[in-house]
C-alpha cells in the first residue's frame, strides 16, 4: 500500500506545505490576538456595564459569517477547477486561502468588538467558531487526490 507521501507529486507536496504554514500561521494568530486583547481589557478599571448586544451581534455575525462565506467562495473556487474526480492544485490552493483570510476576517471582527466590549467575555468565546472553522479545514490534500488514490490512503 503506497504510503501518503508517494501519492502527491511534487508540486502538490509544495502546496500542502505552504497552506499548512499560512493554516499554522492564522491559527496562532487568532489565538495571539485573542490573548492581548484579553490582557488589555483586563487591565481597564472594572465597570458595572452590561455587554452591549450590538457589539455581541456583530461578533456573532463575524464569526459565522466570514465562515459561510469563506466556504461559499472556496466551493466556488473548487468549481472552476473540477478535473473528473479531482480539484486542480491551483484550485485547491485558491480556494483554501480565500477560507483561511475570510475566516480570519470573522476572526478579527470578533476581536475588534471584544476589544471595544465593557465586558468581553461572550465576545472572546465567539472566537472559538472561527478557531473550530480553521481546525476542521486543516489541509490534507485530498481534494487534489483521484477517488482510486482517496481510496489507497486511508490517513488522508
């Protein structure tokens, strides 16, 4: 049974590369940014201010909106670069990239209103959902794999 390195080529093997380190790269980011803006609104005098639920409703649709849409604009990436069972190294790159940034645009939507928040709390939590998005999503390259070869590695 060929081993799951075998089974990419050579430039397939640079595009798993390089999207597992923007993936890696965007993944510590959130959690960077997350945490500064946790130190920075803790170290702010204590309010007795509610959170405001406008700043929660535009957290909520930032995380989950730069996922939809991120996943919308991938399977359309996808599509034009469909090849019998197979997505296109270009396609695959493209697409999984333009996931990562609009998730991370949710991402720094949440971050912003946490920032601006009396009381971030519920706001620093929305990060989790573009952190799950980016998790679930981590390249394996199997999109770029024929269904015979999907079907010889079972890891992928």
């Amino acid at each position: 049974m060929p081993h799951a390195a075998d089974i990419f080529d050579t430039k397939q093997k640079k595009t798993l590369g390089l999207l597992r380190i923007v993936w890696a790269a965007l993944l510590a980011e959130i959690f960077v940014l997350g945490g500064l803006v946790y130190m920075v609104v803790a170290s702010r005098p204590a309010t007795a201010a509610s959170t405001d639920p406008k700043l929660l409703a535009i957290a909520l649709a930032g995380a989950f909106g730069g996922g939809a849409l991120g996943y919308f604009c991938r399977m359309q990436a996808y599509k034009r670069h469909w090849v019998d069972s197979r997505i296109e190294r270009q396609g695959y790159l493209t697409g999984n990239l333009i996931l990562f940034a609009l998730t991370e645009v949710g991402a720094l939507i949440v971050v912003g209103c946490a920032y601006f928040a009396a009381r971030p709390g519920q706001e620093l939590l929305m990060l989790m959902i573009p952190t799950i998005i980016l998790v679930i999503n981590f390249p394996t390259g199997r999109a770029m794999l024929d269904d015979a070869d999907r079907l010889t590695d079972r890891r992928a």
